[in-house]
C-alpha cells in the first residue's frame, strides 16, 4: 500500500493527451514539492518533472506537471508509442521523514 | 556527464550480510545529498535510505532501520549500503542515486541485483 495513490493503468492512442494523478495528504504533497519519474521498460527511472512543474534539460515540453492541495498531475500530450512506461511520483513525506513514492502507473499508447 | 554505478550486488543466504558500493562521476559529489531505492522484481519503487552531502546525516525508511547502514566517502566519490540480517523482503534492484535535499532524485544508476536465498 502507498503512501501517494496512482492509477494502476491507463491507455490513450497516439497523437492524445493522457492525465496520470497522484493523490497523497497534508504531509506530503500538500506541503513538499513533487516529482515525476518515468521508467521505461528494461531500464532505470528517469527524472521527469521537479518541483512540481519543472523539467530537466532533454525534457521535452508534451510532459508538463502541477499541483493542487494534497493532489499533482502529470499531463503527456502528443503521445507517442515511445512513451510506453511505468510513471511514478514522489515527494518528501514531513510526518513520516521519508520520501515516498505512488505505487506507479503504466501507460499504455495504443 | 552525471553518471553513478552501483557494484556489489549478488546471492546472499537469509540472515547473511551484503555491501553495495556506488562510484559517482561528473557533478560535485560532495554537493548533494546521496540515496538508495530498491525495486523488488514487478513491484514499485520503494526509498530505503539517504545521507546529507558534508554532515552525513542519514535517514532510513522503517523496514531497514537497525539493519541497513547508508554511508559516503566524499573524497572517493562513493557511496555504501550496509545491509546485514538479510531476508526474502528485501530481494530487490537497488538503485544509487544522486538527489536533493528536497528529495528529487536527479540521476538514477543502472541498479545492482540483491538476491535474498537459500
């Protein structure tokens, strides 16, 4: 069980627009700020969004971020079938002095 | 170039102790904090452990603490994980990362393999 609740799976067609939420609590994200990691199959996480909206350098601009209360989102626009992948968030949990992560959610594009 | 390789992984017996060490490159490494995230095989990923950059400060999540001793050497560039009193749980990948105090994790290694066996 996570601490941040994701969707397990989502699917969407290329060329769509596809929300994975991230849903935590008072002790993390609504008081810390989140990130987004994206995993693509075989390899290691990747840092896709800081800050709750921020992305690294190489990050291209369909991957954008936010957050509201105890609720974040990453949005992926244009899909495309090379962004198959598990997503995760993650922020510091102040209560718990952890980070934590959501359980992941795998995108499928059809 | 950022880059961190992890080594150390293998089979380990339950109860049976194991050392991971992690070699960073390419960025101040005694600037940032260090971590340790492990990915049991099909599950998610789980933080386990972090240390402060200069005053070694570490934090560890519940199911390791006691059992698991995260430290750096910032003249060698490396970072370690102790792990003794090994069980099945903690068969994972475990990855060494570079983070921030915020707790971002910036750069992600390839992951060393820890399997926990008789």
């Amino acid at each position: 069980q996570s601490v941040l609740t994701q969707p397990p799976s989502l699917s969407a067609a290329p060329g769509q627009k596809v929300t994975v939420s991230c849903s935590g609590s008072n002790s993390n994200i609504g008081s810390n700020y989140v990130s987004w990691y994206q995993q693509l199959p075989g390899t290691a996480p990747k840092l896709l969004i800081y800050d709750n909206y921020k992305r690294p350098s190489g990050i291209p601009d369909r991957f954008s971020g936010s957050k509201s209360g105890t609720s974040a989102t990453l949005d992926i626009t244009g899909l495309q079938t090379g962004d198959e992948a598990d997503y995760y968030c993650g922020t510091w949990d102040t209560s718990l002095g952890v980070v934590v992560f959501g359980g992941g959610t795998k995108l499928t594009v059809l | 170039e950022v880059q961190v390789m992890e080594s150390g992984g293998g089979l380990v017996k339950p109860g049976g102790s194991l050392r991971l060490s992690c070699v960073a490159s390419g960025f101040t490494f005694n600037s940032y904090p260090m971590t340790w995230v492990r990915q049991a095989p099909g599950k998610g990923l789980e933080w386990i452990a972090s240390i402060t950059s200069t005053t070694g400060q570490t934090y560890y999540t519940d199911s390791v603490k006691g059992r698991f001793t995260i430290s750096r050497d910032n003249a060698q560039n490396s970072l370690f994980l102790q792990m003794d009193s090994l069980s099945a749980e903690d068969t994972a990948l475990y990855y060494c990362a570079r983070s921030q105090t915020t707790g971002e994790i910036l750069n992600w290694g390839q992951g060393t393999l820890v399997t926990v066996s008789s």
